[in-house]
C-alpha cells in the first residue's frame, strides 16, 4: 500500500481491485469506477477465470482466478468484494488479515448468524424481497 494512503494528496491515483466479475460488477460497478478519474482499476479476479479474462480484456485490468494475488503480488488501495453471499467470508477475512481495505458489496448476515450465510438465506430474502 502505498505510504501516502491517508494523505490528502488530491492527485494520487488510487488502484482498485474487483473479487468478482458478473453482471452487477459489469453494468453498475465499472461505469462508475471508470467515471472517476482518480480511481484505476487494475485487476480484475472471479472464480471463473474466463469471466475474469472477458472484464479485464475490456477495461485494460490484470486478470485472475483467486483474491490472493491481492495478498502475495499485487497491494491495491482497496478491493471491491462482489460474490456471492456464501462466498466471501474466506475472501474478506484474508483481506481484513492483510490491511488490505475493502468494500463489501453486501451485509454479512444470515439466520444462522454473522459470517453463517448458506443457500437457504437466500431463498427466504428472494421471497421477502418480491412482497
């Protein structure tokens, strides 16, 4: 990270990283990160390494197929975590464990408890959610 991180430095750039790649990250995300001179997006990861490879071919990103290249080679300004609900508890910790800020795209919570999300939340805020 790099050592001026809370200045005020209006000119800096700041590196982002996605853990992610569908469609909420491609039609919400980007067009508002790419909007924003100051915010560069440099790498772009998902599970589905292909999905990875399409996005990060678009918007000039490195791509790949696990949020450790945040923690061993690359050392962005902030990672932008958009998985699914039962998918980024393993993700955020290691990024919390590592300083390395993050935005969490949606709440960790779920009937079992914090960090406790399954399939079976989802069905239940799915069906709250078309009321």
């Amino acid at each position: 990270m790099p050592s001026d991180y809370t200045s005020n430095n209006s000119t800096r750039e700041i590196e982002v990283g996605i853990v992610g790649c569908g469609e909420v990250v491609r039609d919400h995300y980007i067009p508002v990160l790419k909007s924003m001179p100051r915010l560069i997006i440099t790498t772009c990861v998902d599970i589905n390494k292909h999905r990875a490879d399409e996005l990060s071919r678009q918007i000039g990103a490195i791509s790949g197929d696990t949020h450790h290249v945040f923690l061993k080679e690359l050392q962005p300004d902030l990672v932008i975590v958009c998985t699914k609900e039962y998918d980024r508890v393993g993700i955020i910790k290691d990024l919390v464990k590592n300083n390395i800020p993050l935005f969490c795209e949606k709440p960790l919570t779920g009937r079992h408890g914090q960090f406790c999300i399954d399939a079976s939340d989802l069905t239940v805020a799915r069906a709250i959610y078309k009321i």
